[in-house]
C-alpha cells in the first residue's frame, strides 16, 4: 500500500494552482516560462516530483519572498508514513465529540484563517459546512476574531488548554512536526489566561457563526 501523500507537499501543489490560475496561465504557458515540460507542473499541482530547485524557480516566477521553498523545507520534515499518523490522530480527536459524554470545547477561530483558500471551493464549502455541523453540538462553542481586529494576543501561535477532572489545567503547543506538552500548573495557567484575554476579542456566538455562513455564501 502506497504512503499517503505528504500534506506540505500537497499544500505546495494547491498554492502552486492558485498561484497560476491567478494570473490566468495555462500548465503549459507556465511551463514554457519555467524552462520545463507541462507534465512537471502537473506532478507539481499534485504534490509529486517537486525539487528543491522547482520551488526556488517557483518563488522568483512569483515573487513569493520563498515561500514555495519553505514548504518543500516543511516537507522534508515529514517523516514518511507521518501523514498517516497525523491523520488518525485528527480522526481519533473528531471522534470524541461523537461520544455519548462528549468533553467540552471551546475553539476561537481568525476570519484571515477561515478566509485563506486551501485547496478549490469544494473543499473550501465542505470546510466551512463541516465547522457549522460541528458547532450546532450541544458540546462545542466557536467563536471567531474579525480580521478588522489588528493585533491580539493570539497571534503569536496556536496552542490548546485542557482542563481535568481535578479541577487542573495543561497546555499544549505545536510546531511543525512536534509539540510540547505544558503540565506545571503555573505555566499552564498562564495559557489558561491567554486563552481567556484572547476570547475576549471575540465576536459572539451567534455573529461567530453568521460570519462563517457569510463565508460559505461568499463562495
């Protein structure tokens, strides 16, 4: 059974169709301008074949300051049969909110997040359908920060507090291919009021979840 596909990989290959249909180009016409075969963008598109030498080619046709080379960095990251680790992973935390006693979730949301286009408008629509199933459960609270906010404090990264049956919090953090479990309670509190100011600047639930209908509508 072939490894599933490298999701950096993947992502590239999105970015590099959105990069090229933005400025109306055929594979071919963009091939033509590379130096290489139409058949290599293709592989591209599809997160196949992608060299370190493409992405860089990549970054000067579009002026992308390497960000094409960066994600081809994040892949060699990806250890393989990684993606299908983080996969299950993903699946196995879905699965909890379809427990008989599901935990309690709260997710704060960026619009400039909800609004990036990863992948077409079909996975685009599925993606924000899927955000309104989720926070029609009894379980689940989202909320979302206008992108007219400005600054806040989270947007220093994206991190997870869990709070336990005793009463006690962890925090958890995640880079690229790692991420850190914060257990003394002084340093988990901390998250815990981070989580709390960031909340904050959130619009309520009820114009959080009108927002992501406006996106979906957009479409």
């Amino acid at each position: 059974m072939p490894d599933a596909p490298n999701p950096a990989l993947v992502f590239f290959g999105r970015e590099l169709q959105r990069k090229r249909t933005a400025l109306d180009l055929t594979q071919e016409q963009l091939a033509e301008r590379l130096g290489c075969s139409s058949t290599w963008i293709s592989r591209m598109e599809v997160g196949r074949k992608i060299s370190k030498d493409s992405a860089i080619d990549l970054d000067t046709f579009f002026k992308t300051d390497g960000i094409f080379l960066r994600m081809w960095e994040l892949s060699k990251e990806i250890e393989p049969g990684m993606a299908e680790h983080l996969l299950a992973e993903r699946l196995s935390r879905q699965a909890l909110l379809a427990k008989e006693k599901p935990p309690r979730c709260f997710f704060i949301m960026d619009e400039m997040a909800l609004r990036r286009k990863v992948g077409d408008e079909k996975l685009m629509r599925e993606q924000y359908k899927n955000l309104l199933d989720v926070a029609r459960l009894p379980s689940v609270t989202i909320y979302v920060i206008n992108e007219g906010t400005g600054y806040y404090p989270g947007l220093t990264g994206a991190f997870t507090v869990i709070g336990l049956d005793d009463g006690s919090h962890v925090a958890y953090t995640e880079s690229a291919g790692s991420g850190m479990l914060i257990s003394e309670r002084a340093r988990a509190a901390k998250y815990l009021l981070r989580y709390e100011t960031i909340a904050g600047y959130a619009l309520p639930i009820s114009e959080s979840l009108a927002l992501i209908r406006r996106l979906l509508e957009e479409l």
